[in-house]
C-alpha cells in the first residue's frame, strides 16, 4: 500500500483550499462544479500530488491518504444517504475527497445510484441491515469488483472516513497477492461470465436469497473475469453479481475457485477520520466487516466517489459527454 501523511501545514492548508472554494461557490452542486474543482486540484500541496500522480503511473493496487481536514464539529452520521443528501452533510468533506479524487482521474457518478449523486455517503440505514448495499451493517459485503457490470467502471474506488467509532474494516485482495494457477487462469481468460448490476444500482426485480432467479431479468454484460495483459492481468468479478454462461459448469467452478482465493488472501483497511483510500478498482477487490450499528449518530460514515482514469472511454460507450453515467 502506498501511503501519504499531510503533515499540519499541508492539512491546514487544504482545509484553506476548500474553505475558499465553497465561499466562492456557496451553492453546492458537485456534479456541474466537477472541471472546476479538478483546476482547484492543482492549489493542493505539491508533495501530495506528487505522491498521488507518481501512484497513479506505478499502478498501486492501495494508495492511501491521511491526516486530511475533518470537521471537529462534525454533524451526527446521518440514519441514510437520502437524510445526508436532503441535509447537505459534510460538504467541505466531500470537496477535500473530490480535490484529492481529481489529481487522480476524473470523478463520475451514476443516474440511478443514490440519486444521480457524485459523492455518496456510507452509513448504516434502518431496515437495511442484510442487504447487499453499502447501507448495510449485519450483512458482510462479499469481495467485489465496484460496478462490475459495466464497461466503463471506475478505476479507483474512492472512500474517505469520517467517523469510525468501532474501526469497522475494508476487506480488500490484490490480484498479485493470489495465484491462479492453469488451467484455472485459462478459463478466467475466455468470455464466459455475466457481469449483472448490483442492488445499490436500484435495478428491479430485486435479488434476493428468496428470489434469486431475480438476477436473471437483469441486463448484463459477458466479459472474462481476467483480462489485459495476460502475463499481467487486471480483474473483474463479483461472486453475489457474476454467473457463468448458463450450463458451463466448468466456468461456474472457476469463479467460486477464484472467489476462494481472493477471500483466503483477503486482508483489512481500518480508516481512521481524515483518511482516504484510493482502491484500484482493476486490481484489487474490496468488501466489509459485519457490525453492529446504533443508530444514534455515532455510527461509522465515509464519503465515496467512482474515478475514471479517462473519462473519454465513457463518452464514447454512452454517446454522451457527461459524467452521470446510466
């Protein structure tokens, strides 16, 4: 993992960034504002851009930020993103996240993910406790690639804490820390797997233990699970959102096999408020640790962001030039 640590002057200094911009900017709309705040990216300390662009060229599979400006007065974690959105929750946090986000790639959002929102926000929500969403708590979130069922998924998986009471975990695996061996490997290689949409993307019929043939009604795309280079791969897989081609039995063992070795070499990323994470979302999968929330404004709460690369892929999959994708 690579890891950079703002020392006092630096952290200040991006909170002066931010505090600016929104004086500027007192209306805040994220999505429109998203060219604006990339150019307002270049004012960051030099030594964190540094540290960010030369991560981004060397591909690290983590690449981690700390000491970034939180609120002291932070307000209660709201009960679900749809409260934080009609509240504005922490939008100097969501700033200082698309600040760092943008020296990396360019941040993107999707229409029907927490509402068309660029940055979303993780909190545990009342009556979602088991399902397969970032809202969840009881429920452990399986391994998984961030929007596997899209072409033009992000590269980076961004979070950032801002409270962390009971030090909840990311669950994450590189791909270099497994080794799949042939013909296991070959199978991953060929085009024989659905990539289906996840439930946070509020698609319908919902899937569910009790309706599982649900996954079927939804649209999907059928890739590989490894792809690019093949002396050097980049990954793509979800266990609870990717099937085989139907009756290829022998493409249905070969996910549950690399499935396997992802969990066994599964380890933990404890954020700490004012730390970021940057997840390669090509390299390493990411899940997280079960717990139990309390519902009293104390609960664990980050703020989350899709980057691309090179948000030109989009454009051109979508015939649109815009950074909500569908």
């Amino acid at each position: 993992m690579a890891r950079y640590v703002l020392n006092d002057e630096e952290r200040n200094e991006v909170a002066a960034i931010a505090d600016g911009y929104l004086a500027r900017y007192p209306v805040w709309e994220p999505l429109e504002q998203a060219d604006t705040i990339r150019a307002e990216a270049q004012r960051l300390p030099v030594g964190v851009r540094q540290f960010l662009v030369a991560s981004r060229g060397a591909e690290d599979a983590l690449i981690r930020v700390a000491n970034l400006p939180v609120d002291d007065n932070l307000v209660p974690t709201p009960g679900s993103w749809q409260i934080a959105q009609k509240e504005g929750a922490a939008v100097r946090e969501e700033l200082v996240l698309l600040l760092i986000a943008s020296v990396l790639g360019d941040p993107f959002a999707w229409t029907h993910q927490q509402g068309g929102r660029l940055v979303h926000d993780v909190c545990p929500a009342k009556g979602q406790e088991n399902s397969l969403t970032s809202a969840s708590s009881e429920q452990q979130l399986t391994l998984h690639t961030e929007d596997v069922f899209h072409a033009c998924r992000g590269d980076y998986v961004a979070l950032m804490c801002l409270r962390n009471p009971d030090a909840v975990g990311t669950t994450v695996s590189t791909l270099d820390a497994v080794d799949f061996a042939e013909p296991l490997r070959r199978v991953l290689q060929e085009d024989r797997f659905r990539f289906f949409p996840d439930d946070s993307h509020h698609v319908v019929p919902t899937h569910t233990s009790e309706n599982p043939s649900a996954l079927e009604e939804r649209p999907y795309e059928v890739a590989s699970v490894l792809f690019g280079p093949a002396d050097s791969p980049y990954l793509r897989i979800d266990a609870d959102f990717t099937d085989s081609l139907p009756d290829d039995a022998e493409a249905r063992r070969s996910l549950d096999a690399a499935a396997g070795l992802l969990a066994q070499a599964a380890d933990r990323v404890v954020l700490n408020p004012g730390e970021a994470v940057f997840i390669d979302n090509y390299l390493t999968v990411h899940g997280r640790d079960t717990f139990t929330p309390r519902y009293d404004g104390t609960d664990r709460w980050l703020k989350r962001t899709s980057v691309a690369r090179d948000l030109r892929r989009a454009y051109v999959h979508t015939k649109s030039r815009s950074r909500l994708l569908a």
